[in-house]
C-alpha cells in the first residue's frame, strides 16, 4: 500500500510517498481501508520538530513515521474478538497514539471506532476527531449566553469549529488568525477578527470571560490581564517554555485569583465522536474544510498548512 511516510524534521520536504506492507489486526482490532483522514497541528510538530515537545513526543514512538490520526474508512477486516462490527460498516476514530492515517489502510482497536452517519461525508467526519473535541471541551462546555469568548488561532480547523459553538451558545465572539483567515472566521460567526501579525489581542480595551489559546503568541501574564473577573484562560498548543509557563503559573495564580489560567487537557478518543457527528449530522455544526489533497499532493499541502496559508481543514484523501 501507499503511505505518506515521514524521515528526519523539516519543513514538508522530509515527506515522501512510499510502498509499506498492508498492515494484519490483531486480536481486538480492525483494519480499515482509509477515505478520508484530517491533518492537525500534532502532525505539523512531528513532521517539523517545533515546538520542541513534537521531537520529543516522536522520540517515543519506536519508529513510526507514518502519521495521521483523525481517520474515516471502511471496515476492511476484522481481528478476533471483535464484535458489533462488520466488513463494509463506514467508521471514525481518533487513533493518536497508533497513527497510520496518510496510508491506504490503518489498523487500531476496534473499541476506538465510531459509526458515520449516512448523511455525514467522508470528508466532513474527518474533520472532527481532534479539532472538534478541543472545540467542544474548550467552548462548548463552557459557554454561557452573554459572555464575550475570544479564540486565538481561530481560523484553523478546530478554531472555526470553535467559533460556531461560541456564537451559538449566545457569545459575542472574537476570531485572531492570520489576515488570511479574516473571512473564514467572520463567516463562522466571529463578531470581530483581529490579525495576529499586526494587532495584539492583550492590548485591546475588551476583557473576555473565555479564551481559548490554539497556539500562544502571547506571554501568559499579558493574557491573563486581558481576562474579565471570573474569566478563564486555557492554552491548548505553541511554544515550550509558553505551555510550561501556563501550566505552572495557573497553578499559582488560581490561589489567590478568580481569573483561572491553564493547559486543556483533551480527553481523546471516541467520548465525543458521536456527540460530534449529530452535531454536523443536524446541521447545528459545520466543519471548514480549507483543502483537501491526495496522498501524492500530501506534503505540499501539510507545508501550506504550517506556513499558516490554509484557512480552515486539511484533509488527505489517500
């Protein structure tokens, strides 16, 4: 089979198509043949090494290289065991951890699949697994009417999606992204965008219940400034020394402040898949997909995603 394999750190040109053996499940798993698989941030800090935790994380990973998590396919073959599952079912999973989706099958516990709707597409579905379960734990959860909920990064795949559930849970909604995304995200539903390149969402005069940090771009104590009474501040990705900040000084400053900082821990996995796909199912959600690409076109369009030049959702269709 083909896969998009990964050698050493770079910048897109250390991905190369390749031929690997059709991969065998074992007791407990199923195989299957892969149709569409979302490319998230986590895939961008393997294949480049920044920040510094991507190279550490990859470090632990005995070898693999073949990246992708967020995988929608067709149930190929089934491992002993395995039950409430056929050959044929259309299935969803988060297989962080395991990996394998930039190829054309891909094998993980069967307990970590989730069936598709009918009327969700293949490409949609692959949108959700991590961006819309740190959208749906950092915002949805989270959202009263009234508040003013900022989300920084908001215009990549989890941040639109994060948008949405903002404003309709009765937010006033600030997007901050690249100048390129100012659309996407105003069509999400922002109520005002902001270029992070020129415009520093600390500065402003607002102060904000909810902010939800994709990627932070600012030092913690200016972010923490920029909170209202009560508000709370969660950091999800970005520099090292940004996340070990967060974590530490949230701790702290929680002792003797209503103002709460901190690191969203996402519980992955299939907890919220479901709840996900009724959402996109009813109509109540909509993932943004910016651009999705083959297998073969793969490493150019994961270079454009982390060059911050796609708006919205990379997906690969193998």
């Amino acid at each position: 089979m083909r896969v998009l394999a990964c050698h050493g750190y770079g910048n897109g040109e250390n991905l190369a198509v390749e031929t690997r053996p059709v991969p065998e499940p074992g007791p407990g798993e199923l195989r299957v043949k892969v149709l569409a698989c979302g490319v998230n941030g986590s895939d961008w800090e393997f294949i480049s090494g920044h920040p510094a935790y991507g190279w550490i994380t990859r470090a632990f990973m005995r070898g693999r290289n073949v990246f992708g998590s967020d995988v929608v396919g067709i149930v190929d073959e089934i491992g002993e065991g395995v039950r409430g599952i056929a050959p044929g079912d259309r299935v969803l999973a988060d297989i962080f951890g395991i990996f394998g989706g930039f190829g054309a099958f891909a094998v993980a516990k069967a307990d970590l699949w989730v069936p598709v709707p009918d009327d969700v597409n293949d490409v949609a579905a692959a949108a959700l697994p991590q961006s819309g379960t740190i959208a749906i734990e950092g915002i949805h959860d989270r959202v009263r009417p009234g508040m003013t909920v900022l989300i920084n990064g908001g215009g990549g795949g989890s941040g639109l999606l994060a948008i949405q559930m903002a404003k309709a849970g009765g937010a006033t909604v600030w997007g901050v992204d690249t100048a390129g995304k100012a659309a996407a995200m105003t069509e999400a539903g922002a109520d005002r965008v902001l270029d992070f390149e020129r415009e520093d969402f600390t500065a402003q005069h607002e102060r904000f219940d909810l902010i939800l940090d994709l990627w932070g771009t600012r030092p913690v104590r200016r972010v923490r400034a920029a909170l209202a009474p009560g508000g709370r501040y969660m950091m999800v990705g970005g520099p090292l020394r940004r996340l070990i900040g967060v974590a530490a000084w949230g701790g702290l400053s929680s002792l003797w402040s209503d103002r709460k900082v901190g690191v969203l821990a996402v519980n992955q996995g299939p907890g919220r898949l479901v709840e996900l796909l009724e959402l996109v199912r009813s109509g109540k959600l909509r993932p943004v997909i910016g651009e999705c690409a083959a297998l073969e076109d793969g490493a150019g369009a994961i270079a454009r995603m982390g060059r911050r030049e796609i708006a919205g959702k990379l997906v690969i269709l193998p």
